[in-house]
C-alpha cells in the first residue's frame, strides 16, 4: 500500500495552523502582529533609550527577530507536544516524528508569512544602502539549518519533558540566555567583541548573522558559520532522534 | 525472524510492569534535592510473562475481572505500551478503541474524523469516500463542523465508534465498545457486527458482557492477576469466568 505519511503530516500541520491562529478574532493578523509589537519595543529601547547606531535597525532587528521566534516556538512551544497531542499515537503504532514534523511545518508556515512581511518592509519602508539580490536565497539553506536545530531541541526537550516535568522552566532561562547573548539586537563587532565564541555556541546566532548578511549585506554568508551551524543542527537532531527513539515510547503510559 | 503469513499477532514471553512512585512530583529539582532519596516505588505487575498468537481473521475475547490486566494486555499487544520483556510482531496497522480514545477535543467532527482516518492509514480521498457514512452512522449531521468539546459524552463516543467501524485497522482492539451510546445506538453497533464487517479484520474484544463474547468470539482468554489462566474453547473461559464472580 502506498503510504499517506506526507498527507498526513500536512494535514495534521494545516489543522495545527488553524487551530493556532484562527481560533481568536485577528486570525492570521495575530501572526504578523506579535513580531511587529516586539519589534516596536526593540526598537524604542535599543534606538532611542540606548542610542544604538546600526543603519536600517528596525529591519535589522526583524529579521532577528523571525528566526529567534521560529526557533522559541519550535522549542519552548513543543515541550508538551507528546501530551497535547497525545490522542495521535495512543489507539494506533502511528510513528511519533511526524507529529514533530507537521507543528514545525505549522510554524513554518507563520515564519514565511513574517518573512514577506519584512521583504515588504525592507524594500519599501527602510531600504539598506545595498539592494536584495539571489543573495537573499541563501535563506533556504538558512531556514533548513533552523528547522533542523529546533527540530532537534523539541525532541530532546518533549522527551525530557516526559522524566522531568519542570524542563519547562529550565529551558526558558536558557532561551533567555539565548536571546540576550544573541547578534539580534547588538552590532556585529560589538558582539563578537564582548561575547568571543557566543557566535557558535548559540544555535541560531551564525543563523541570524548569515541571514543578514545575504539579505541585508549583499555579501556571501560566514562559511566556517554556516558549515558549523549546520553540523551542529545535525548533531543536536542526532541526540533528539536518539532520545525519542529510547523514551518516546514510553510517553503513552507515564503522560 | 520470518513470521508466518497468517497470524497477526506474535507474543512471546512479553510482560509489563508499571514502576508506580508513590510521590507524584517529576521534576528535576525533586530529584536534585533527593538524590539520596529515591522516592519510594510500589510494583505492579500489571501483565505476567505470557505468550500468545493471534491468527488472522480470527475474533478473540479477553475476559476478566476489573483490574486482571485485561486493558493493560490490549495496549501492549497494539503496541501503545512498549514491553519490558520478550518479543512482539505485530503484523499490520493497528487500532485500540475504548471509550473517549483517539479524538482531540479542540478539533472540530470534520477534522477529527480526517485525523483519525488518517492515522488510520487512509488517504484523505479515500476519507473523503466515507465521509457522510461516518456522519450518518453516528447520527450526528448537523453537528459536523462543532467541537468535541461541546458534544455529550455519547456523541463524542458514537463518532468514535463510527470512524472505528467505517475507516478500521487490520487488527482492531475493542474496549468495551459494546457499553457506547443509548439502546438504539448499541442495537446499531451489534448489527455491524452482524454484518459482514468482521469478516477479514482481526478483532480482540474485551467486554463484559458474556453474550457478546459467545457471539463472537472464536476463541476466549480468561485472565486473572495479570496471567492468562485459561485460553481456547469460549464456553469454558465464561465457565471460569462466572466462577471467579461467584
């Protein structure tokens, strides 16, 4: 029989998509509308209080801002994945990864509407001094390097989640951390200045670093960062993967 | 292992024993702070070590007392649980029924029935086929596109029932199903089983109700304290069923 693996997974993302935003009155607004209000206090703070001197930063922040928000929901917002959405595999053998896959996919699909909504913003609000050339479709590979890593972080976290009901609270120190030792609101100089290292141990700061550059630079992006980055995505969904496949199972009885 | 073609189920030697903490806290700072103090655990063995086989095509009962491991057995035997010992082959898609299972509550009829017909292996133009049949079956149109949530305990069960019988699995674990939904609904459910339905679906049903398992069932486990004390002739299984009420 020919499997419906992948219609499934995207039915199963569709729903989660729906059930996410269309269940309040902005709907989909509500996508947009979040990264915008951050956005705004960002920039209040870091522009006016704070004096920071980075050309075009409201962009420059935005788009930090889209992968930071991509990887923090694909992490800290599937910690209870294996309970939520636990009537999935508890009447059926059915394999647990694509319940991952498709709340990511979810996500994904909010990542790419912010996306066009920061090109809108980008090209016609705040142009840099440099133009968006095919640069901007290293994106792709940029965007695959932070699905794999949050894909990763969710199954270690959702199966650590099972032993350890309070990971919840652990990991939002660490996403804090994250977020504050990241290039999202720093200059680049200044950052790796003050924080040496921070650039590679931060799973998505060489993402945002080279998401830049190829979108807001025009240049090509860190290479040593971006073969780095992805091995460390690889490594981290190795872990997951692993995790999953010794305790996953265990979820059915101990959730 | 090669497995013959004609059984779906293969058990060998499997148990399962549930590690039950008496102190319900799982957190990471419990266990930091009493590193040197494992929490106390109570064992249950909830399943002894037993082997069994299933054919294909056949309709086996499980009957027992409340708490002899019946439900337990189920959900390992449909690979819900994992085991702690032995060898199991399941050979083909599996679905486990009892009431309330299987249905998120924040989805709408529509979509859990394109869920579970999904998970269930079928592809969404085939869902698309049995579609109105699920609908009218649980007696639910006009209802379609509400949430669970909002339906009474016997809707919810009835479209349970409904997707079960109309999208099935090759193996199908029914937990006491017979108990879902008023007369006319459990008259309703008996007659699928009346019907052709069964034919070429291996079925294991748990039920109480001795009428339905001489019906039925081929052939009859009669369990006791998590072990299987008897298994074959129907007859005799109820024989030492009613015993043990007695």
């Amino acid at each position: 029989m020919q499997s419906n693996k992948f219609e499934r997974i995207f039915l199963l993302a569709k729903i989660e998509f729906k059930l996410r935003y269309y269940e309040n009155q902005l709907g989909l607004i509500w996508a947009v509308l979040k990264p915008l209000m951050e956005l705004g206090i960002y920039f209040v703070v870091f522009k006016t209080i704070m004096k920071q001197d980075v050309p075009a930063f409201a962009s420059f922040l935005f788009i930090g801002l889209i992968f930071y928000n991509f990887f923090l929901e694909s992490t800290s917002g599937t910690i209870q994945i294996l309970r939520t959405k636990k009537y999935l595999y508890e009447y059926s053998n059915m394999n647990k990864i694509e319940i991952y896959l498709s709340t990511l996919f979810s996500n994904s699909i909010g990542f790419l509407f912010n996306l066009c909504v920061f090109f809108i913003f980008y090209l016609f609000f705040e142009p840099g001094d440099t133009n968006v050339t095919w640069r901007a479709l290293y994106l792709i590979p940029l965007y695959i390097n932070i699905f794999l890593v949050s894909l990763g972080f969710s199954m270690i976290l959702s199966t650590t989640f099972i032993y350890a009901k309070d990971i919840h609270q652990i990991w939002m120190v660490f996403t804090n951390l994250f977020f504050f030792v990241s290039p999202i609101f720093y200059r680049l100089s200044t950052f790796r200045e003050s924080v040496p290292g921070a650039d590679y141990i931060n799973p998505f700061a060489g993402i945002i670093i080279n998401a830049r550059k190829v979108v807001m630079d025009n240049v090509d992006p860190e290479w040593d960062l971006f073969a780095f980055d992805f091995g460390y995505a690889l490594l981290i969904l190795l872990i997951g993967l692993l995790l999953l496949n010794k305790f996953g199972a265990k979820a059915a009885e101990k959730l | 292992m090669i497995m013959d073609e004609s059984l779906s189920i293969v058990a060998k030697n499997i148990s399962k024993t549930f590690h039950i903490s008496e102190d319900s806290h799982n957190t990471v700072k419990h266990r930091l702070f009493n590193l040197f103090n494992p929490p106390r655990r109570k064992k249950v063995e909830a399943v002894k070590m037993m082997s069994l086989e299933v054919k294909r095509g056949e309709c086996i009962g499980f009957i027992g007392r409340n708490g002899c491991g019946k439900s337990t057995l189920v959900k390992l035997l449909s690979g819900v649980y994992p085991t702690d010992t032995g060898y199991l082959k399941i050979n083909g898609s599996t679905m486990l029924m009892n009431l309330g299972v299987g249905m998120s509550h924040e989805l709408t009829a529509r979509e859990n029935i394109y869920v579970s017909g999904s998970v269930l292996g079928l592809k969404i133009k085939q869902v698309d086929a049995i579609f109105d049949k699920i609908i009218d079956f649980a007696e639910l149109d006009g209802f379609v596109d509400t949430k669970i949530k909002f339906f009474s305990s016997g809707m919810a069960a009835r479209l349970g029932f409904s997707i079960a019988v109309n999208a099935g699995a090759d193996i199908m674990f029914l937990d006491e199903i017979f108990a879902v939904g008023d007369m006319k609904f459990q008259e309703k459910a008996i007659r699928v089983f009346e019907s052709s339905w069964i034919e070429g679906k291996t079925v294991i049903l748990i039920s109480h109700s001795m009428d339905v398992i001489r019906k039925y069932c081929n052939r009859t486990a009669f369990m006791k304290n998590g072990a299987i004390e008897y298994m074959g002739d129907t007859e005799k299984a109820i024989e030492l069923y009613t015993a043990d009420n007695q």
